[in-house]
C-alpha cells in the first residue's frame, strides 16, 4: 500500500492526525489529535453536565423517572449556549478530519513521489 492511501485512510477511518505520525510528521499529527480529543472531551463534560441537571430537576420535582418527564425536563434545561458549544465542537472536528484527511494524503503523495 503506498504512503498516500495509508495515510488518508489512517486519517480518515481511524483518528485524525494518525496519518501524519506514521508518515513522521509528528507535531502536525499530535496537534490534529490533541484538537479533536479535546473537543470530544468538552462535548462529553457538557452532555454529562446537562444529563446531571436534568436528573437534578427531575428529582426536585418528584417526579418519577419515564421518558415523558425526561423530555420535559430537557427542553426545560436546554440553552442556546450549549447548542453552540456543541455545535462548535462538532464542527472542529469535522474539519479537522477533513484536514487530517486530505493533509496525509498530501504527505504521502510527496514521500511517494521521492
């Protein structure tokens, strides 16, 4: 398998920035991965934390545990600024795949060439 596909597929299927550290290029690597470990890290603590505010009014309330009353609490305790960290989240993930994607397979495609 050439350097080209291997990187773009390392990138692409596995992790972003995987491409880039087997192709040897390791700070461009290591900082495509530390940027999308830490957006998934920020989006998981706010799901968590909207999850545990949710459970908190639920319990205030009494009430009993079905999917009725979750749905209701969750619209209750959802901001607009959680949607945009979300959102925020999301989208520098996807470019950086994008980037780690086509950025390995560049790379690769210059190794190949020499």
């Amino acid at each position: 398998m050439n350097n080209a596909l291997k990187g773009a597929l390392l990138s692409g299927v596995i992790f972003p920035g995987l491409g880039q550290v087997i192709l040897k290029h390791y700070k461009r690597g290591i900082v495509l991965m530390f940027t999308v470990f830490a957006s998934l890290m920020v989006i998981a603590l706010k799901a968590v934390q909207h999850t545990l505010a949710i459970l908190d009014k639920i319990e205030l309330e009494g009430g009993v545990i079905d999917i009725k009353t979750i749905t209701d609490a969750a619209a209750r305790t959802s901001s607009p600024s959680d949607s945009l960290i979300y959102n925020a989240g999301l989208l520098l993930i996807v470019i950086c795949w994008i980037f780690g994607t086509v950025d390995a397979y560049r790379i690769g495609k210059k190794k190949d060439q020499s």
